[in-house]
C-alpha cells in the first residue's frame, strides 16, 4: 500500500519546477510555475469532478479538502515515528 505524504512532495515537486528553469527568462519561468499551479490543483481535484457536477455550491470546500490532505499528511507522519509507542 503507497502511503501518499503530500506535505513533503508537494513543496519538493514546486521546488524541482522552480529549480529546473532557473535558465529561462523570469516572465516565462514565472509563467511555468503558476501554468504547474493550475495543473496541480486540478490534478488534486479531480476526483472531484463529479461532486461539483451534483453540487455546484460544494466549489466553496476546494480549499478545505486542499488544506486536509495537508493535514491528514501530518497525521501519517506522525503515526509513522510514533508507530512503536504503545
């Protein structure tokens, strides 16, 4: 079973973008990032696609289902180092 950290990939993932294209020009590597941005919060929603199709209104938690698996990382990461503890 792959246990997904998103609280260390995630930053890591931003950083290798902004890292790669440190040899372009600052408008067009500015342009990668925020074109990576839009990619990675749709992939992160996706799933949810037909939520939002049923309930429109339901756009308003993207940020809330953003923020838990953020959470829910922390929580993973924690039980992991705390997994001998009885």
């Amino acid at each position: 079973m792959f246990t997904n950290f998103a609280i260390i990939r995630d930053p890591l993932l931003l950083w290798s973008c902004w890292d790669s294209t440190s040899s372009f020009e600052d408008s067009l590597r500015l342009s990668l990032l925020v074109a990576f941005l839009i990619w990675f919060l749709a992939a992160k929603n996706i799933k949810l696609i037909g939520l939002y199709k049923r309930n429109i209104w339901d756009i308003r938690f993207i940020l809330v289902s953003l923020l838990f698996v953020y959470d829910h990382s922390v929580i993973k990461i924690h039980a992991l180092f705390t997994l001998s503890e009885v």
